[in-house]
C-alpha cells in the first residue's frame, strides 16, 4: 500500500508532462529548505516556488506542515483550505483521512515518505479530478466555483448580494476590513462587475440569493 493517500478517486497511469507548482505553506527555513531538498531530483515533475515566486504565478499545489498531529479544531487550516485556489495537500504525522477530509483538503502525506514518494504523491493527487468531476463525492462545490470564484470569495459575494456592508462582512467572516476588500476586488474581477450593483445583479441571476446560498452544492452548477 502507498504511503500516500489522496482523498480524491484519482486516476492511475501516466506522468504529468509538465512540473505541478508546488507552494510550502511554512514559517520555518529550515523545514522549507528540507521539503525543496527531498524534492530536488524530482523537479522534472515538481517545480518548488519559493515565498517571492508563489505570489506571482499561483501554485497548484499548497503543501501544508501540520507540524504535529492534526486536530478535529485547526480552523487556520479549514480557512485555508478555503481561501486557496490551489489544491491544499496536509504533511504530517499520519495525518487521518476522516480529520483531514472534513477541513476540504486534496490529501495527505505522512512525514516518514521519501522524496520520490512524496513527488508520486502530490502528481497524484495533482491529477486526481477535482471538485467537478469524480472526487468520491467527498469533495464540495460551493456556488461560483465554476466561474473561478475561491469559497470565500462566493462566501463575501453572497453577503453582498444580502446587502451586508464592508465591515459587517468583515464582522461577521472575522476578517479585516482590507482583507474584505481585496477579496472583493478578486472576486469583481472573475465576474467582470464595475460595482457593486453590477455585482448584485450577477450574483441574483446566479442564485446568490438564495437562502441556502452559503451551503456548499454538491452538484456544482452554479
């Protein structure tokens, strides 16, 4: 058996014919400088950015140090998971499947693999298909998704849609109201509002109104 698990049903066969870009979401120098070193030989199939690279071109991959065993309570993680557009992967102690599945995460990969198994690793669950196709259905969609909206900017549209102002979104998600900004500034990108009336009308005609609006749909049509 692997010593890699991916919470996606992934396919099987086949390498990615360019690197995955791979982000290490970690404070510490020396466990960065270790992770790019087991990488190293592998950079045929992943590409390590470094903190400078990761800002410009987005990763495909965010690998996340739980440095010890993850919890049923990392909220960091689960706003994490969220916030990324990028496939967030947990390296840990043996990190359990069931914990890390209820914070959204791509998958899991325990400390003790070798760099070649950890580059196996993140191509598969690289390639394993995503919220839209067939994640096990474990993995859910929230609406926008499919307009390239992350969940919390879909969460800060639909708080708009309700009328809700800049610092009462910014309340009421426990975030700055910089941050609120910024994640309005995104999302009126993606959907090409000037306003945020345009944005309004945009999020009605796509269900942002709806009661349950902030619920994440499995069946991803939004």
């Amino acid at each position: 058996m692997s010593h890699a698990t991916c919470l996606a049903t992934y396919r099987t066969g086949g390498e990615a014919t360019v690197p995955i870009r791979v982000a290490l979401s970690n404070d510490y120098d020396i466990v960065k400088c270790g992770l790019e070193a087991m990488l190293r030989d592998h950079a045929d199939r992943v590409q390590v950015l470094d903190d400078q690279e990761a800002r410009v071109v987005p990763p495909d991959i965010l690998l996340v140090d739980t440095f010890g065993r993850l919890t049923p309570n990392d909220d960091m993680l689960r706003r994490l998971a969220q916030d990324t557009d990028a496939k967030v992967v947990v390296y840990g102690w043996h990190p359990p499947e069931s914990v890390a599945h209820d914070y959204g995460v791509a998958g899991v990969v325990p400390r003790d693999v070798t760099g070649t198994e950890l580059a196996d690793a993140l191509v598969t669950i690289h390639e394993a298909e995503d919220a839209s196709g067939a994640a096990g259905g474990r993995r859910a969609r929230w609406r926008g998704a499919g307009h390239g909206l992350s969940a919390r900017e879909a969460e800060v549209l639909t708080l708009i849609v309700r009328g809700l102002s800049n610092q009462e979104i910014a309340e009421r998600c426990l975030l700055s109201a910089n941050t609120v900004k910024a994640y309005i500034r995104t999302c009126y990108r993606k959907i090409r509002a000037e306003g945020r009336s345009q944005a309004v009308a945009w999020g009605v005609r796509h269900g942002f109104a709806a009661e349950d609006a902030l619920t994440p749909s499995g069946s991803g049509r939004a």
